[in-house]
C-alpha cells in the first residue's frame, strides 16, 4: 500500500539524500529535503509533515536538538534519526529524547529503511486521526450542547467550567434524564485530563 504522507529529509549530504529521497519517492510519499538543521525547522513552520529523518551531524546544529525543538513545537511528527556508522550511543540518545528509530548511514538496508519509515507514517497518522476524533468528541460533548435560558440551568453550567479547571471531585446530583452525563462529558472535556479516556460506569448494575 503506498502512502501519501509528507516526510521531511534533512542531511547535509546530497548524494545520501537523494537515495532517500528515491525510496520514499517509489513508495508514494511525499518527499522534500534540507541541508541544515535551521532550514528543516523553517520548513516544518510552513508545511504539516508526518515524518522527519533527520542525520545527527549537521553544519548548524545537532540533529538532537532539532529532534528536541521537533518534539516540543511539533508533537505529533514522528522523527527518525540517522547516526554515524557504529554509534548506536547517538541513536540511543536520540530514542530516549523521543525519536522513532534511528537508522545506522553506514549500512542502509533499503528494505530496513522502508519498514521503518512506514511505521513511523502510519503513528503519525493514526496520532492525527485520534486528534480528530477527540476534537470531534470534545464539540459534542461541549458546554454549548447544553441548553436553556432558566437561572438554575445557566448556575450549573458557570459551574461546572469554574470546576472544570480545578482538580476538585465532582459529584452530579439530579433525575434520571436531567442530562447529568452531559455535564460530566462537558466538565471532562473542558477539564486538565480532555486528552484522557473518560469512563462510564453503570453502578447499578454493580453487584
């Protein structure tokens, strides 16, 4: 299956990233290159791009610290990092700082290198379409789907987004069918725990 995904190629060396730029090419993806560690991260400013495979030894900066920067601005782009022949400390390094893989120059197996780019595109995607899913979760589940113009009703809405931003435990008290669940959907989404599961016990059915 090919794949559409953007990946980013950053190496100072041209003839290397020409061969990669050949594999990712023949299996569909979207390729484009830079030089420098600067010059990647400008790019990544002005297109959205699953994957970066950046080499560890630049002109300007570390391929750690482009990593790093990568990691903090741009959470949900995989990077894979490319380390000198036998220097599996810097590949380490870089894992432990939040890379993907890491791929030895030295001794590209083209195969090898298509597998783990694959993998890494298809974490990408799958952490953009979780993205989505939650967004859409979240706007379903919002303060402004509940609706009413009566006192009490526009109380316990104010309420429930001043204690949504706290860590406070809530307790929900009312009849069955008075939207309690909505308001607990609404105060999780608007809350400091949105990108967790929230999760819907029936105690009733509890022995």
């Amino acid at each position: 299956m090919n794949h559409t995904e953007s990946v980013l190629i950053i190496d100072d060396e041209p003839q290397l990233m020409e061969l990669y730029s050949k594999f990712l090419s023949l299996e569909g993806f979207d390729v484009e290159s830079a030089s420098t560690g600067y010059e990647g991260l400008d790019l990544l400013k002005e297109k959205n791009f699953s994957l970066v495979i950046t080499d560890m030894k630049l002109p300007d900066i570390s391929g750690l610290q482009v990593l790093e920067k990568i990691k903090t601005d741009f959470p949900d782009t995989e990077v894979i990092v490319l380390t000198a022949y036998g220097n599996i400390h810097d590949g380490v390094a870089a894992i432990k700082s939040g890379a993907f893989d890491y791929i030895t120059k030295g001794d590209i197996d083209e195969d090898d290198f298509i597998l783990k780019v694959k993998k890494a595109a298809d974490k990408a995607s799958l952490k953009e379409q979780i993205k989505n899913l939650r967004e859409k979760v979240g706007s379903k589940f919002s303060f402004s789907k509940i609706l009413g113009n009566s006192k009490l009703l526009l109380d316990a809405v104010s309420l429930g987004k001043k204690v949504a931003a706290t860590d406070n435990t809530v307790l929900l008290l009312g009849e069955t069918g008075t939207g309690k669940e909505l308001f607990a959907q609404a105060i999780h989404n608007s809350g400091l725990r949105k990108d967790k599961t929230l999760v819907a016990i029936n105690c009733s059915a509890i022995p």
